[in-house]
C-alpha cells in the first residue's frame, strides 16, 4: 500500500531537513515526507564535521556556494538565537606560514571583500599573537564573522519543528516514474510524491541512478580524521586557526577548532575513504572501494595528485607525521598532545574527466530535485540552500 504526499525529501541531513523546513514555509498545504535509512537523523556529514559556521572567506564572488554561505550563515545564526541552540562568533585566522602563501591569502582578502564579509583584516607576525598567543606566521587574515555550533543539534530541532512526516529506518530501494507523481519503493511499502528530492548525500549519485538519471558526476569519499587536544594542551587555542589553504583543492588542511563545547579538535586531513561510511573503527567496503577504483574520474585524479594522497596517507598512519603538520601553525604542540577523535566522510563529488567538483551541484528533471555536490560550506549554508531548492519544488507543484 502506497502513502501520497506532495514532496519526498530523500536525507534526514541538515540539508534535507532544511529543505522540507522550507518547502512546508513556501508551499503552505503541501505535505512532505522525509526519508532515510538510519535510525536517527544527521547521522553522517551533518554529525561528522568541527560545527563551524563559515564566514564566506573563501568562495569566489557570485558563485552558488558564496552566495549560499553568506546568507546560510545569517540564517543559521538566526535560528539559534530563535531556538535557544549554542552558538559563537569567535572569529578565525588564516595563516600564512611562509612567504609563499602572502598571494593565496591576499586573493582570500579579495574574496572575503567580494562577498560582502565585515571585519577582514590583515595581522602582522606580532599581531597575530594578540589574538592567538601560540600561533606563528609571516602573516594571517582576521576574520570575525566566523564561528561554530552544534549541527547535529540544529538538524534535531529542525526534525522535531517540521510541519510534515520524517520517516527513520526506511532505506529507499526503487524509484519509478509515471504520469505525474514518483513512487519511492520502500522495505516497508511505498510512498509517492509529486516531486522527489535528492538529499542523500554520500549516496546522492546512486539515488539520482535509482531514479533513472545519468549523473554527470560520481561521490568519491575522502575521510577526514580528527585528533581532539589533551585538557593540559587545549590552552594553546582560544578560537579558530587555519592555514591557508592549497587551491588546487577543495579542502582546507588541517585546522585548529575550538568548538562550542570548549574541547579543541586539530583536523581534518583527507585521505581516500575505504567505502562512504567508513568511519574509525567501521569495516572498508570492498564494494564501494572497487566502485572508486573503477571510476574513470578517480584513476584521473590519482595520475594527477599521487604525491599528495600519498602524504595524507602517511600523516594518517602516523600521529607524529600529524602533529608536525598542525605545529606549522601552533609550535609548542606535541604528539603526545593528540587523542584520536572523530572522523568524517565528505561526499565530493568528481567528473568523468578527474575534477573535484568545488561549487554546489543540482540538477532538476521534470519531477525531481538532485543536489549532487553540497560538501563543505554545505551544513552552514543548509538554511540557504532548503530556501533555494523549495523555490524549485515550488515550480513544479
């Protein structure tokens, strides 16, 4: 027996949940269904990342992500102060370890100033330790709109508020398309849809498939390992401290965060995930790799970047490889310091010809909604983006 509803939001991530919060907002009387496998809601990159709220620094003016984070933060921090849910603007640096780094971070300035970002300034070596007494650079960026929450927080309230049904424990395994509506066949039975949205995430190209779309894009999974500081070593850190990143890439190095529960996480690196929810201490699935390996567009990325994955890897076998990294940014930290932490999968998306898609990615059919690209500034911007895709859902009811 078959459940009718108006929109199928596949994904109880922050980001779907902030699309069905905004469908049910722009479409008032539509009815909404979320769906997802696990038993619990944000159980992936939504409860697997440092819960920064990012300022906007580092994407190009006028792109989807830039336009996306900027807003999405205004209101995400909106809805924290609504809700009662933790937050702080402890402002960041993003440092610049060598000579050679001035460039990249002065075209950072320019995008902060591009999007609109208040406060941006340039430190000098000294003035970097007024602000992070234990850091060191040539020079760094102050940037104090940036801070940090809890997501996975955010995505419980935004599941207990949703005027519509979230549906746990209800793995989609077939969609079929007719005349007007999208049937979304379940363990359990069916639910269709007038229009189905794709929020799955890690799994976002193999719905999009399910659905009958040749998607111009494929999930490779990067892990991103954590290391939190030891209460002695926490001290070092009053806030945020980046290095500047390496734009070949769309990751951001290994970073010092401390989060809103006043603990400090040193992470993440990015290493190529043994399956797409393979976390510290789960099984590789020889499945999923064998997937990435046969994929034309990792075999591309591999011959272009094998010294670089090869490093990650090294510095994720070795904590001391680690710590020698993060003390480019912080000196006096020692391995000794580092107690492993958590680990997070980021869903990035690669094409056919070997490119880390960097900007968000949707493509809309007739009856559907697919967002195949939404990694980091993803759950900052999730606010946003849900405002964004409803006013296409809303097209097509």
């Amino acid at each position: 027996m078959s459940e009718n509803y108006d929109v199928a939001v596949v994904g109880a991530g922050i980001i779907g949940l902030a699309t069905a919060t905004a469908i049910t907002a722009q479409s008032p009387g539509a009815s909404v269904v979320v769906l997802d496998k696990e038993s619990s809601v944000g159980v992936h990159q939504t409860g697997h990342n440092s819960g920064v709220l990012h300022s906007g620094l580092y994407y190009k003016p006028g792109s989807l992500k830039a336009r996306l984070c900027v807003e999405g933060r205004r209101r995400m921090e909106e809805l924290c102060e609504r809700s009662g849910i933790p937050f702080e603007r402890r402002g960041k640096i993003v440092v610049a370890s060598s000579v050679d780094e001035i460039g990249a971070m002065e075209e950072l300035h320019r995008r902060g100033d591009g999007n609109g970002l208040v406060g941006v300034r340039r430190l000098s070596a000294a003035e970097i330790r007024e602000i992070e007494p234990h850091a060191i650079g040539v020079a760094a960026l102050h940037v104090p709109e940036a801070g940090v929450v809890d997501y996975s927080l955010v995505a419980r309230h935004l599941a207990s508020d949703l005027a519509g049904d979230v549906r746990l424990g209800a793995p989609v395994e077939h969609i079929r398309t007719s005349t007007g509506q999208v049937e979304l066949g379940l363990a359990t039975g069916a639910v269709t849809a007038r229009v189905m949205v794709n929020c799955a995430g890690l799994h976002s190209d193999r719905v999009a498939r399910l659905a009958g779309i040749d998607p111009p894009v494929q999930i490779v999974p990067f892990r991103g390992e954590y290391y939190t500081l030891t209460p002695e070593a926490a001290s070092l850190v009053n806030a945020l401290i980046y290095p500047v990143p390496d734009p070949r890439f769309p990751f951001l190095g290994v970073h010092f965060t401390r989060r809103i529960d006043g603990t400090v996480e040193v992470g993440p690196n990015a290493v190529l995930a043994l399956g797409r929810e393979h976390y510290r201490g789960a099984r590789p699935n020889f499945s999923d790799v064998r997937e990435t390996l046969k994929y034309p567009g990792f075999r591309r990325i591999v011959n272009r970047y094998w010294r670089t994955g090869a490093a990650e890897t090294w510095r994720s076998a070795w904590r001391r490889t680690y710590a020698h990294t993060a003390r480019m940014l912080v000196p006096e930290l020692r391995a000794e310091h580092l107690v492993p932490g958590g680990a997070g999968i980021r869903a990035q998306a690669v094409t056919p010809d070997g490119e880390l898609v960097d900007d968000f990615s949707i493509v809309e059919t007739e009856m559907g909604v697919h967002i195949l690209n939404a990694p980091s500034p993803g759950a900052t911007a999730s606010l946003a983006i849900g405002e964004h895709i409803a006013r296409l859902v809303a097209a097509k009811l």
